[in-house]
C-alpha cells in the first residue's frame, strides 16, 4: 500500500463571537473563496460533500484529488467532517473547535487529516515510485500547512472586519 500523509493543527484567537466564528467556518463557500488549492466543495445527492483540491507536487506536478467526506459532529462548540464510509482512497477529516473568551472572542482551533492511499503508486502517478512516499509526504504537508495558514490569515481579517 502508497500511503501519502500530512496532518495540520492550529488555533487562532478572533475578535468575534462563537457564532459568528462557528457560522464563518462552516461555510464552504468560505473554504472556496479563500483557501488556495480548493477548486470547489459541492453537496452530492447523497448528502455526501466532495472537496475537490489541486496542489503542485515538486516532481510531480498538478494533482486534482476529490474527496468525500460526511459531516460526523455538529455542536455548538465543534464541527467536523470525516471520509465518507464509501471513500477507499482519498481520506480527509476537518474538524474546528470554538471556545469563547469572552463577549467577542473566540479561540478557534483548527484540524485537518489528509491521506492518500493507492494499492500501487503508479496508480497515484507515474514518477511517484521514484520520489517516494517520505519526500511526498513531505512535500504535501507544505502544501496543506501553507493552504490552511493562508486561509486562516485571510479568514481572521473577514471575521474582524
């Protein structure tokens, strides 16, 4: 099995409300909008939702991933999305946390899972073999650390404008 990993975990602290910062991140229109490498996020018929992300891969190239996902917590201080139980390659969780601190201030921590499985490595691109599933994965977590920080950046000014 070619197992591709990266993992990302952050918390930023907003002027605003739970709500409003409960509402902002679950959104996807938002994700879409203002987190490089999201071409689209659309709700299936399922009631699945399908995140479809490209990112550059330095020896690679473009890779176009889609991932399936269900939403598998829905509270007031905690959403997340995990692999739809139909999903057998392309695994992505997210999950955000909320914590008040005070009347307008949120601490918002933010969770996110990818993985990439292939029975052959081939299967996920022709030179992958050759680069390995370290030096991908490594450079996949630059990818998804540079994505999310870009997008909590742009999302922290929305929230505070």
């Amino acid at each position: 099995m070619f197992k591709i990993k990266a993992d990302y975990t952050e918390q930023l602290e907003v002027k605003t409300t739970v709500e409003r910062a409960r509402e902002f991140f679950t959104e996807w229109s938002n994700f879409v909008e203002l987190m490089p490498g999201i071409e689209s996020i659309r709700r299936e018929a399922s009631g699945l939702l399908r995140w479809t992300v490209k990112a550059d891969v330095p020896m690679l190239g473009p890779l176009r991933v889609a991932f399936a996902v269900e939403q598998t917590d829905n509270l007031p201080d905690r959403v997340e999305w995990s692999p739809a139980p139909i999903e057998k390659k392309n695994y992505l969780r997210y999950a955000a946390n909320f914590i008040e601190r005070g009347a307008s201030s949120t601490l918002v921590r933010i969770t996110q899972h990818v993985e990439l499985r292939r029975q052959n490595a081939r299967e996920l691109h022709m030179l992958a073999g050759l680069v390995g599933e370290n030096r991908i994965s490594a450079e996949m977590q630059k990818a998804v650390t540079a994505m999310i920080k870009t997008f909590l950046e742009r999302a922290r000014a929305r929230l505070e404008s």
